[in-house]
C-alpha cells in the first residue's frame, strides 16, 4: 500500500508540474464521448504514456490523455479515455486516475460511459443518470490491505451516487428541454456483448442497462470521498428478446450523434455546481 501512495504521488507531482491549475472537478469520459474535452479552455494535455504509473488506453474512441483547464469557470481535469479491466489492467490500475484525482484536490467526479439499454424506456441516443449500479465484474478495486489514509475499510456504497447532484443534473436538462432517464447500471467484465441469457440474468437482478466500465471507478471514488455523478449514453437496446448485432463501431456512431445535447447537459451542470 505504501507503494501505491508513492506512485499516485510521483503522478500528482509529475502532473502538477505541467501547469498551476488546482483542478476541483473529475471527468471520465466514456467511448465516444471525449469529444467534450475540446470544449476545455487553456487546455493543458498530457497523453497517459508520458504520466508515471498511468495505464494506456488500447480501445477506439479512447483518445488517451488527460486535459487539465478551464470549463464554465470551474478548473476541470478530464480523462479523454479511459480504461477497462478486460485490457487486461488490474482494478488497481484501472482505478489509479481517481486516486491520482484525488490528490490533486479533486472534490467531484463526474464519470460518464455508453452502454446498452435493457429497460424498455430507454432508447439509442438517450442520457440516463445512474441511480445506482450492480457491479458483476467478479472483482472490486478495494480487495487487499486497506491504508486508512485513502479511505476506511468498508465504504459506504448505498449512495454512491449523490443525489443532490442528480437533482442538479435534472434541473439542467429540464432547462434546455434535454430528456433524461434514470436507472441502474450493471457492469461487467467484458470484452463481449452479453449473449441472452445472461442479458435476462442481469435484467432479473435489477439492471437497466449493461456496460464495460465506470462502477471501479465509482468505487474508488467513494473510497476517496468523492462525490460523484453518473451520465450513461445508451448507444443500443440489450433486450434479451429483441436482441440485435451490435458493433463497437455502431456504438461510437450512436454515441457521436449524442454529443451535441451530452455535451450541452454536461457544461450545464459544471455552471451550476457549487463546491
């Protein structure tokens, strides 16, 4: 444990180093979805190979690097790309930029991801807050010893997802006449989409919609006390029933058609924050 906290220093130190900004703000940004750091002024990029102990992203339409500057007035950091546990990083790794967030003085994560819809209200297009998730990954970024110095042994997860913050995020969308939905995310593992059967498991168990990321992070945060927001861009319909071929190109195309009103709600929402 005491080299993890070495390494998300020698990464604090290194990111400090290329520029002042004391970022308040986290963002994850999802496949397809990274566009939205072009919107971040005096922008500062760091592309992850050159950060000591980061990962590298290895999936399209994960850009790979972090963006520190400006939006809507807030300091922001914002991971363009993220990674995923079936590239083959531990949790631990895949989980590192929040630890590192956090030391850089991050108080609010607000991670996004595309995923499938399995709840029938949901569309390909739609914004849907996360309410709550369940993490069928088979794995937990908290398994092995725990250093009181970045968080308690069991954190709570009942409100993962901060609540005020998903009122926020409603009153903003409400105001530039955005539809969003609300529900449950359930992860897994991956590198498929789920055939049926499992689809029918995961929909029994309470789950709106299925994807590949997002819940170790979340985890991590709330281990490192940060509040977070979840944003999920349902890229395709993971009804058992009705199932479809999906490609990860579709999924990129769905989530680019998005874009224009994901990127709306989200600088919305940084306006209105208070922290």
């Amino acid at each position: 444990m005491n080299n993890l906290k070495t390494k998300i220093e020698e990464a604090r130190a290194f990111i400090e180093r290329q520029g002042n900004s004391k970022p308040a703000i986290g963002l994850i940004l999802g496949s397809g979805l990274g566009v939205l750091a072009g919107e971040i002024e005096d922008a500062v990029k760091i592309p992850y190979e050159k950060i000591p102990h980061f990962p590298v992203s290895t999936v399209e339409g994960h850009v790979g690097q972090l963006v520190i500057g400006h939006l809507e007035g807030k300091q922001v950091i914002a991971m363009e790309g993220r990674f995923h546990y079936y590239e083959g990083y531990s949790m631990q790794e895949v989980t590192f930029p929040v630890r590192v967030m956090k030391a850089l003085g991050v108080e609010m994560l607000l991670v996004t991801n595309a995923c499938g819809g399995m709840d029938p209200k949901l569309y390909p297009g739609a914004l849907m807050f996360i309410t709550d998730h369940i993490n069928w990954m088979h794995d937990n970024p908290l398994i092995g010893p725990n250093d009181e110095e970045l968080g308690g042994r069991f954190p709570d997860m009942s409100t993962a997802y901060d609540k005020d913050l998903i009122a926020l995020g409603q009153k903003v969308a409400e105001k530039y006449a955005i539809k969003t939905e609300e529900g449950v995310y359930g992860g897994i593992s991956g590198p498929y989409y789920l055939p049926k059967a499992e689809l029918k498991m995961l929909r029994m168990l309470g789950a709106d919609t299925v994807g590949m990321s997002t819940i170790p992070e979340v985890i991590v945060a709330r281990h490192s006390h940060l509040k977070v927001l979840g944003i999920s861009c349902i890229t395709d319909m993971a009804i058992a029933d009705e199932l479809v071929s999906i490609s990860h190109e579709e999924v990129l195309e769905v989530a680019k058609e998005a874009r224009p009103k994901f990127i709306q709600l989200v600088k919305g929402i940084i306006n209105e924050v208070a922290l």
